[in-house]
C-alpha cells in the first residue's frame, strides 16, 4: 500500500502557529510521527506540503497510478478550493480527509469543506492522531 499524504498552506508552521489551536509539536515532528507509523503498518508514505493550491491540485494528479490512497488536510483550501475537490474526484483514488482542530467548533467560514466532498471519511479535531486513523482506515479501505 502506498499512502500520499497532503498538507495545505501553513501547516508547515506547526508548533509556531496558533500553539492553542494546532499544539506545540512541529511540522517535522508530524512527519516522523506519520512516517514511523507507516513503516509500522508496512505502508509506503509520501509526505507533501504545499502553500500553493495549484501545487496541491499538480501533486493529486500525479498521485494516479502511483499510489493507492490519499489522506489530505488542505488547510484553509479545505473552505474555499473547488480545484482541490476536482482534482481528487479526477483521480478517483481513495481518500481520507484530516483536520488537526475541530472544524465543527470554530467559525462558520470553516463549516463547508469541499475536499471532503471527494474524501470518504473525515478524521477532524483528533490532533496529529488524525492523520494515523486516517492511514488505518485507507488499510481497511
Ligand atoms: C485545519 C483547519 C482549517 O480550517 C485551517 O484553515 C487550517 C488547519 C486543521 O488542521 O485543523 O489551516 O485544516
């Protein structure tokens, strides 16, 4: 099994960013946790980050043929990027949506997520964990 796994715009600031909102652990820190994880399960992972939504929608395509499942947290994107959601729908492959925080309970600009519109199962307010029970449920897929 090989995982593609997405950040959106900012989220390579973890630790620095919003401490109260996303935790102190760093963005390095969320990769080596998933990473670790995966070579655990046996799965092979990708880990991309992108501040540039054009660059997010470039790496989905070319996740066809390459990989079997995606776990995305398109950050602010999630709200606002059509592409994103074309994008995943354009590939079809299996995909898993994640959100650090609790979407549900912030402002109502965060309530609509498109990306989800194309993600089998949202993983949201779980922290890091997230993105494991995400790479879980893409095992069960
Ligand atoms: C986020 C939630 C989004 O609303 C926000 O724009 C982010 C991070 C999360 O992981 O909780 O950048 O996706």
């Amino acid at each position: 099994m090989r995982i593609l796994v997405i950040n959106g715009p900012n989220l390579n600031l973890l630790g620095v960013r919003e401490p109260d909102v996303y935790g102190d652990r760093s963005y390095a820190a969320l990769c080596a946790l998933i990473e670790g994880y995966a070579a655990e399960k046996g799965v092979e992972v990708k880990l991309f980050q992108s501040n540039h939504e054009g660059a997010i929608v470039d790496e989905i395509q070319a996740a066809l043929g390459q990989f079997d499942g995606i776990v995305i947290n398109p950050a602010a994107y999630t709200h606002t990027s059509i592409a994103i959601l074309d994008a995943l729908k354009a590939v079809d492959l299996p995909a898993m949506e994640v959100h650090i925080s609790d979407v549900a309970a912030r402002e109502p600009f965060r309530q609509v997520s498109y990306a989800g519109m194309a993600c089998r199962r949202a993983f949201i307010g779980l922290g890091f964990d997230g993105y494991l029970r995400a790479i879980d449920a893409l095992l069960e897929a």
